[in-house]
C-alpha cells in the first residue's frame, strides 16, 4: 500500500531497492560527487537543520554555485527523502526541521538464523 502512496508506476525488487536505498553520508566533503551526498554531508554537520540552514552551511563549505541553486537542491532532496521515510524531520515554528536520526548506540538484541526467511537479503 506504502508503494503506491509514493509513486504512480509499478516496481520491481530491484527498483525499490534503488528508490528506498538507505541514505549515505560521505566521511568527508572531497568525496561529495552528487547533490545528495552534499545536502546530507551539511546535514550530518549540523545535526538537524532546515533546508535553507543546510544551504547556508553548504554555501559555507562550497560557495562555488548560487544560492538560488544550494536552496532549491536542498528543499527538494530533503522533502523527497523525507516523503520516502529515509530521513525524519519535524515542524517548528512554520518551518520543516530535517534530521538523519543516526543511530548512536548500538542494538543489545540478537538474531535466530533459524527464524529467517530464505531470499529477504
């Protein structure tokens, strides 16, 4: 049901995986290649931020595009990941307030091997 909230066309596995991928925040800004990995480098730096925060810290960092461009990438990818469940964020004061939600402590639970399903991986 999820699915066809989100996109109007019919996909397989291997197209949900690359659609719903989990987000991937580079180590450092020389290895930022595309817009994602920028928008979510300047998010991981400030933690949780709007998306005219976050391209204030990328302009910051990299001020060789335009600002109309920075803001314009940044309120479009986070909105898109958002409405995919890859990021969380919330309202405050009339703005959207965007957050990676990493995890910072490790899981205490264990797995039964013998319970999984075959073919999920």
């Amino acid at each position: 049901m999820l699915l066809f909230l989100l996109t109007d066309r019919k996909m397989n596995d291997q197209d949900f995986k690359d659609e719903f991928k989990p987000v991937h925040v580079p180590a450092h800004f020389a290895d930022c290649h595309t817009w994602d990995d920028k928008i979510f480098y300047a998010l991981a730096q400030l933690g949780q931020a709007t998306a005219l925060e976050v391209a204030d810290k990328l302009i910051e960092i990299d001020s060789e595009q335009t600002r109309s461009e920075v803001e314009n990438c940044s309120e479009s990818i986070l909105k898109d990941h958002f409405k995919k469940g890859l990021i969380k964020g919330h309202l405050s004061d009339n703005h959207f307030v965007y957050n990676l939600s990493k995890i910072e402590k490790s899981n205490k639970g264990n797995v039964n091997p013998g319970l999984l399903t075959e073919g999920l991986d």
